[in-house]
C-alpha cells in the first residue's frame, strides 16, 4: 500500500486498530480499521510532514487515537488527538512556559458574559459547559479538556463572565454550549459566527482577486491562476450558502440511509479544478482524514468537485478529491468541516490562516495603542509629581472647607430629604430605557470587545499576581512610619462610627432599600460630622507625607521592572524596549479598550500619530496635563476652568481611563484581599496602586460652578490618598525578606490601608452627597453637562461605587473565608453597575461632543 516505509507502529483499542508509517521522505501516514478485520482499511492518508519521531496510542476511554510527533529540525513537539464522534483532528504544539518568551498562534476567543435582567454581572456562580467535539480549551486561565458528552464546571469570574481560548489551526473551531441553574435553557456560544458573517459580505460586495488587508496588499497573492481564483470563490459561495443546513450547535447533521444527487434546480454551481471525470469509484472516508490529509500538504494544488445532496428534509455537500490516485469522498454535515474546508480553499490560493485573521478577524490597532499607552504612563506619572509640588500648600483651604461643611451639615441633611428619593435600582432601570440602539451598542463595545476582555482576562487570569521583580530596601521607612501613626490614631477614634454604617449599609443593601433618603438618615447627626473631621486630618497628614514618599513612589513601585507572564514579552516585542514597568502594563491595558472606544465613538485616535513616541512629557503636556493650568491645583481656582480648550477633550479621554481603570481596580482588589502568599500579594498590590495612580490620572474635575468645582476636587484628592496609601502598602512588601521591622511595618500598614479603603469608601459617598445636593440646588443656572438625569445617574454611580470600595476595605476585619467571599462579590456587583453607569454617561458625552459645536464636559465626580 505504501512504498519506502521506515517506520511502522500500530495501536488499539477494544474495537479499532490504527497504524502509523513514515515514508523515507518523512511524511507520516495513517490507516485504520476493526479488530481481527482482514479486509475493509481505511484509505492510507498523509498526516504531517517532516516526522522525526513519533508515539502513538489509542485512548481506550475515547476509543479515538493520539499521537505525540517530533518534528526534524528538532524545534517543538506537536501533540495531536482525533475526536471519536465527528472524527477532525486537531493539535497543538507542546512549549515550556517562560517569561522572556512567548509563543503566537491563532486562535478563537469566547467571552460568555452573564447578568441579570437588571444588567448586574452574576458573579462566582457554577456554569458548566461542554464543546461539540473533543477539544483543549484555557477556561478562565486554565487549561481544561472538553467534549461532547462530559460537562465542566466553571464559576464565572468577577465580571460575570467564562473566556475560552481555544487554538485553531485553520478557521474550523468546536461550538461551545452552557447551562447552569439561573439559565432557562442551554446557551450556545459558536466562535466563528462573526468571521463567517464578514466572509458572507465580502464574497456578495467584491471578487477574491479584489480583497485587501488593511495594510492594502491583496489577500491572493499577485499572479494566482485566474481560473483557480474563480473556481474557489464559486466554492466558497457553495459552502457559506449551504451553512445554514448545518446544526448550529456544532453536532453533525444526520445522514439518511437513502440519499440522492440534489435536482439541478436546487445544485449551485459545482466547482472543480482540473474538472474531475467520473467519481463513481470514490471511497467514503473519514471527513477528519481526508482534512488532515489535505491541510498537512500545503502547497498542492488538488483536483476536487462539490456536489449537493439530499438527505432527508436537508440538502447537503458532498466533497470529492483525488489524492495520488485515488478519489476520496465524504458528506460535509458540520459548520466546523465546512470551515475547513473553506479554510483549504484558501490554502490553495496560498492564503495562509495569518492573511484570513488580517482579513476577516479582529486586529488591535497597536500603533495607536501604544501612542495612547504612552501618554497615559506620562499622566499618571505628572500627576504624582503635581500633586507632591502643590498640595502642601493646601492645607489651610482643606481645613477651611471641612469646618465650613461640618457646621453646615445639618442644613445640608435637611435640603436632601427635601428632595424627590432616589434609589440605584430606578436609576439603573431609567438608564437602560434612555439608552438608544448605538448607545447600547457602543456599551457593548466597553464591556465585550476584543480589547475590554482582553484587558479584563489579562488582570483576572493573565498572571499578573505570579509576575517577578527584584527585592529592595524601601527608602523612607521613617515618613512611611510617621504617617502611619497619624492615620492609625485618626482611624481608630471613628472605627466604631465605620463599622455601624458599613452594617446599615449592609442592611439596606440586603433588603433592596437603598436609597438617597435613607443613606442621609444614617449620615444623620454627630456621626457624619466626626468622619468629616477624620477625613480632614487624613488629608491634612497626606499634605504633610506626600513629597517625602514621591520618589519612592514613582521609582521603586510605579517604575519597577517587573516580569508579567504575557505581557511582558508582548511589550517587548511590541516596542523594542527592555523591560516593563507595572505602570507600563497597566497604562497597556487600560490604553486598549481606551483606543478602541475613543475611535468608535470619535471617529479617530485619542493620541495624534507619532506622540506616542515621544519620551518627554512636553507632547501631551498641553492637552492631557490639566493639572499643570496655572490656577491653583486644588481648592483656589479664581476662573473658570472650563475655559481652556483642553478642557472638553481631556474629559473625554481621562474620563474613560478613569472609568476602564477603576474596573480594573475592582478586579485587582478584590485579588489582593484573597490572596495567600507574599509574592501574590505584593504583585496585585503594586498593580492596584498603578491603577489608581492612571485613575487620578484621569479623573481631574473640571467644572464651571466653584463651589462645585472645589467638592469634586476634594473628592479628586481623596482618590490620590487612597492611590498614595495603596502605593505605600506595594512599596513596603517589596522590602528584603531578612528585614523583620520592614516586615512588620508592611503587615501594619496592609491593615491600615484595608481599614482606610473603607473609610474613604463612606466619605467619598458622604461629599458625593453633598455634591448632588448642590447640583440639584442650582440646576436653574447649571452648565450644560448639568441635569436632573445626568447628576442623579452620576450620584448613583457613585453610591455604588464607593460602596463596594467600602465593603472590600471591610473584609480586612471579617474572619470567616466564606463571609469575605460573599461580601467581595457583592462589592464587585455593585461597582460594576456602578461602572456600566458611567460608560453610558461617558458614551452619551463622547457622541454629543462629535455632534455639536458646544461640548460637554465628562464629569467623573
């Protein structure tokens, strides 16, 4: 059957029988057939090219082959398996994990989000899902086996959400199917619903010989046999008009006993190059064989025909090739085979699956991205050094301010509960009515993109809490001690003032009454007026510290080289630079939801071609350096900031940064809190305290009212102390492990910095408050980013928001593991509505602002 075979090896089970042989060329064969069968083998078919060694087995559970292969030069090994059902195969390439290396594939990314009917993510509940053949899939980071008849179980992440990854080869990929207890029904998830989509309109607008990749060359190389072109493309068109005969859960369609040749009238053209003659000899063969078969000689150009045929109710296609001598046949009857299939048309135009991806798939733009990176890293960066020169002379108008607000606290009480109540569950439910089609789209973008859950997946499941560094001695010991004592002593006089409104928070958060009215009542009386006189000192203490700690800040916390499974070697091989920053992540990560976004709604990149190039901070100092207006940083602004024309684009931009980073805070947050060992901790600390450094960073308030202005500044340097405290916390576990003080002052200040969360959470409520009570005040003469709509929808926000901050400082001092895991998810549900609100704020403002010639400003307080 075979000629100048070098090696034979042969495996079984209790039914089958499969043999391998290499050729003296180095190609590698297959054949298989029943157990004590003299007569009735399959069709020997090439597998790979290139075999070196090889170790096959049968699986005796499956009752299907595997196979391990080394290739001839050496370079990896490839382990491949057969699905027993639908009979494809499938590999993938055995490589060592490393941190200077990564390895690039193709591959299809499923992101499954699940909510409630109110859109609140259903956090760390049990999903179980399966696939429609036997397939090795990264479920949520790990890598997990999957088929047709065994379940998975997976609890969905802190966004809701399962990601699978899945490695193709060719465009083919499994589908994927969910159920749990909350589902009414099974959900189908099919990756290659969108591609196909994109295949269907550009085979209907324009000619194979006429597609472009977006960097303008031809998809069909230059020169491809014009016959060869036409003949594919009317074979594409063949395949994509007969998938919707095809299951759409990924099963196989049932093959009737009785089938027949399709009339004429129902044939579509039938394609075949070198037009095959009779194929009445054909022999019917495993659609996975002939597949493997044809993918493992690229290169060869084949005879083949198509044929439509009637089976049953369905009229399928019947695919017929001649390999060597022999014409081999099968009935296409899954979407998966119809792929590749599809994809083997293109191979033989010299398409590779690359130039398909370029096509027809998804792309990050990382010229732009790396531009807005750029300028993000420059941000964060200024606004610490900003915040250090100017915010200690502010200490005598942050005094002034909090007397003036205690004393009229009790006015202040009584204005709210003069006001119409409102409650997160309405604001939530009016959002999603206003919501128009492009809004609702646009939100999706925020949420579901390629960007935003590549971001997402790389903080939950990336490997930035096993990420490396080098251990130091941190620098200023003494201010760090000095500052915890100040806060350790401000913290413990309004501890039990905390705890007993963290608990009727709680309450009203359980028995689903949470309310503006009922959040004043608990604020009512002495109670509000001591955390306002806390939350003085705090800063106060922050204005004191802040210049001492910067340097260590910036250099051994947000510019420490650090070693991140994934992204650093993406950083790497993307910018030529040595080493990556945390600060550098995270501005990667939230720079790519951030571009894509910005360009959906604007029409073009956040950054100007080219800035991001520029090492020095004079680039972007102009437009997205707000801080740097020669009014006072703070409290002391004589004019109106709105003035300067920077003003509107930089709320546009730093308000998404501020709103992608504060969900990447959540994420990190609630990982830290959970978090077992040293390195993990330190790890997820340092990232958490870039990510609220790119949110201050984003978030400078703007705003024509004064007094107005002045709150949501102070709301502004409240987030720095919790970014300064966060960093501190990063900066201490980095000391060297035989340093025992330096341990020990990490450990106190973990604490702090817990019970400091919390305390920041109910004060940044307390002034939202207050906030929303002067807006509603003077809505008569208010600005146009102003409104009863705009200011109640960003109120809410807020609540929810801080809220949860409050609950995930509070864990610190819960003691039972399956409390602390029930309060993280509840604290990850609310500011993630709290995060959906503002993307709907800032998508609203974003488009108004490319409509109209007088532009909103994006308030993120």
């Amino acid at each position: 059957m075979l000629s100048g075979v070098t090696t034979v090896l042969a495996q079984q089970d209790s039914s089958r029988v499969s043999v391998w042989a290499v050729d003296g060329s180095q190609r590698l064969f297959s054949l298989n057939n029943a157990v004590g069968a003299t007569s009735g083998w399959s069709v020997p078919l090439q597998q790979r090219e290139h075999v070196a060694r090889l170790a096959p087995r049968r699986n005796q559970k499956r009752s299907t082959g595997e196979l391990f292969v080394a290739s001839t030069d050496n370079s990896l090994i490839t382990y491949l398996w057969q699905d027993p059902s639908t009979t494809t195969w499938q590999n993938t390439d055995m490589v060592l994990p490393s941190l200077a290396n990564g390895q690039e594939f193709p591959c299809y990314t499923t992101v499954v989000r699940f909510t409630d009917a109110q859109g609140t993510p259903i956090v760390g509940q049990t999903v179980r899902l399966n696939a429609s053949e036997w397939s090795r899939v990264i479920v949520n980071g790990y890598w997990t086996d999957l088929d047709d008849s065994t379940r998975v179980e997976v609890k969905t992440d802190g966004s809701g959400t399962v990601t699978l990854i899945n490695k193709v080869t060719d465009v083919g990929t499994p589908v994927f199917h969910f159920s749990a207890p909350f589902l009414a029904s099974t959900v189908t998830a099919d990756p290659s619903a969108e591609l196909r989509a994109n295949l269907v309109k550009k085979l209907q607008s324009q000619d194979l010989s006429q597609w472009k990749k977006p960097d303008g060359s031809p998809v069909v190389p230059p020169g491809t046999n014009p016959e060869l072109v036409a003949q594919a493309q009317a074979a594409l068109q063949q395949l994509m008009a007969n998938m919707d005969s095809l299951p759409t859960d990924g099963s196989a369609a049932p093959l009737e006993t009785a089938t027949t040749p399709a009339p004429k009238a129902m044939a579509l053209a039938q394609p075949s190059f070198k037009v095959l003659g009779t194929v009445t000899n054909a022999i019917e063969t495993a659609a996975g064989d002939v597949l493997q078969a044809l993918k493992s000689a690229a290169g060869v150009i084949y005879e083949y025909a198509i044929q439509p045929l009637v089976s049953g109710t369905r009229t399928l296609l019947q695919f017929f090739v001649k390999i060597g001598e022999q014409v081999v046949t099968f009935v296409v009857r899954t979407v998966k085979e119809a792929l590749q299939l599809i994809s083997w048309l293109f191979q033989q135009l010299a398409v590779l699956i690359e130039d398909i991806i370029q096509f027809l798939g998804f792309l990050f733009a990382w010229d732009d991205i790396l531009a807005t990176q750029k300028a993000l890293e420059t941000m964060a960066q200024d606004v610490v050094l900003a915040l250090s020169a100017r915010l200690k002379s502010e200490e005598p108008s942050i005094v002034a301010f909090f007397d003036d607000l205690i004393s009229k606290w009790d006015g202040i009480c009584t204005t709210a509960l003069g006001l119409p109540d409102v409650t997160t569950q309405q604001v939530v439910a009016q959002t999603q009515a206003a919501q128009t089609p492009e809004q609702a789209s646009a939100m999706d973008c925020l949420t579901t993109s390629p960007g935003a859950t590549f971001s997402t997946y790389q903080v939950s499941h990336g490997g930035i809490a096993d990420s490396t560094s080098t251990e130091s001695d941190p620098p200023v010991v003494q201010a760090i001690t000095d500052f915890l004592q100040t806060v350790g002593n401000i913290l413990s006089d309004v501890a039990d003032g905390v705890k007993e409104l963290c608990q009727g928070l709680q309450t009203m958060v359980q028995q689903g009454t949470f309310s503006m009215h009922g959040f004043v009542k608990l604020l009512a009386g002495e109670a509000a007026k001591t955390l306002l006189a806390a939350a003085r000192d705090l800063l106060v203490g922050l204005c004191e510290i802040i210049s001492d700690v910067t340097p260590a800040l910036l250099q051994d916390v947000l510019l420490r080289p650090f070693n991140i499974p994934v992204l650093s070697w993406l950083y790497k091989k993307l910018t030529g630079e040595d080493s990556l920053t945390m600060l550098g992540a995270l501005s990667l990560l939230a720079a790519i939801p951030t571009t894509i976004a910005f360009k959906l709604v604007t029409g073009e990149a956040p950054i100007p071609a080219g800035a991001g190039d520029q090492k020095t901070q004079a680039r972007v100092q102009p437009e997205y350096l707000p801080w740097r207006h020669p009014t006072t940083l703070v409290l002391a602004a004589k004019d109106k900031s709105h003035e300067s024309t920077s003003a509107d684009r930089y709320s546009v931009l730093g308000g998404i940064l501020a709103t992608i980073s504060s969900l990447l805070n959540t994420f990190l947050l609630a990982a830290g809190q959970l978090a077992k060992g040293p390195r993990t901790k330190r790890g997820l600390s340092t990232a958490q305290a870039a990510a609220s450094w790119l949110g201050v960073a984003g978030s400078f308030p703007f705003d024509d009212d004064r007094g107005q202005q002045i709150l949501d500044r102070l709301l502004w340097v409240l987030s720095a102390l919790e970014a300064v405290v966060t960093g501190l916390v990063a900066l201490m576990s980095w000391g060297r492990g035989a340093d025992a003080d330096a341990k020990g002052l990490a450990k106190a200040l973990e604490m702090v910095d817990s019970v400091l969360i919390a305390f920041i959470g109910v004060i940044s409520m307390v002034l939202s408050l207050v906030s929303y009570v002067l807006e509603m005040a003077g809505q008569g003469d208010s600005p146009s980013y102003h409104s009863y709509f705009w200011d109640t929808e960003k109120f809410a926000a807020n609540l929810l928001g801080f809220g949860g901050m409050t609950a995930e400082g509070a864990v610190s001092v819960i003691s039972t593991p399956s409390t602390q895991v029930t309060v993280l998810l509840v604290a990850a549900g609310a500011e993630g509505v709290a995060f959906l609100l503002d993307g709907a704020r800032w998508f609203e403002t974003a488009w108004y602002n490319q409509q109209n010639n007088d532009k909103k400003l994006y308030q993120f307080w």
